[in-house]
C-alpha cells in the first residue's frame, strides 16, 4: 500500500490508531539510534532513510535522482514491514540479526530478503530494530552498496 503523502507526519497521520501508533514506535527507534548522515523522507510510499545526494551524489543506480536507499517502514494491508537493504547485501548483518532475533522474540522470523514482516503488531522488537538502525553508517553502506553494484 504506497502513500502518495510527502511527508512522515502525514504518512502517520492517514493510518489506522492502531497502525498510527506501531510506526510511531518503531520510527522514534530508528531515529533515535540511526548514524548521522541519514536522511528521512518518503520513497515509494513508504517512510524512508536514505543516504542524501550530498553525501553520495551517485543517488540510486536504478534512478540516480533518487537518494541512496537504506531503510524503510511501511503499514502494509495484513502485516508492518521494515525493509532493510542491507540484510539483503551484508551476510554479517544479517547474522547477527537473526541470532539477535532468536534470542529475544519468541516465534519464527517472518523475513523475505531485505523485508521483515510482523503480523502480530504487539511482538514487534523495537529496541533489536534499532540496534539494527544503528549498525551501519551512511559511508558503510556506501561501500556495501558499491561493492553489490560493481559485480
């Protein structure tokens, strides 16, 4: 479900109490442990954090006009999602984030490749999705994102 908002706020505004609520929590744990350097703004209808053309003119090898993508959150129609492109780049991250995740939550991880879904809002781990915010600087994921993309 992408939004056609331009701003988090009226992002948060158009959900749900319920979801208004979730992706209020989950977005103050990532800006509350995200690196500096990061930028929030919304891409594809989703809340996102990115890494701004000031720090990597390049932009996104897909649209170059858009920023570096990171991070996402978004209110989907069945569960809330937050799409971490590093999970999906990085075997280290992803690692640590599933053992990290077995060892707090109870149930199985709900995760495609840089997607994690959660069904049951009340079993959303926000402290463990910031210390994921908080893993990778913006310079870090350059450099990840361009050892991907010179493959």
């Amino acid at each position: 479900m992408q939004s056609k908002v331009t701003t988090p706020e009226e992002y948060i505004s158009e959900l749900s109490d319920d979801r208004k609520q979730v992706i209020i929590q989950l977005r103050d744990a990532i800006l509350n442990n995200l690196p500096e350097g990061f930028e929030e703004v919304m891409s594809y209808g989703m809340i996102s954090y990115v890494v701004p053309h000031s720090l990597y003119p390049t932009g996104y090898h897909c649209e170059p006009k858009k920023p570096l993508p990171f991070l996402s959150i978004a209110s989907q129609k069945n569960y809330v999602a937050v799409y971490h492109i590093a999970l999906y780049s990085d075997q280290q991250v992803l690692n640590w984030f599933k053992e990290e995740y077995g060892k707090k939550q109870k149930g199985k991880l709900d995760m495609g490749k840089s997607c994690i879904r959660f069904k049951k809002l009340e079993q959303i781990p926000y402290s463990l999705l910031g210390e994921l915010a908080a893993k990778i600087t913006p310079q870090e994921w350059i450099a990840t994102y361009e050892k991907q993309i010179k493959r």
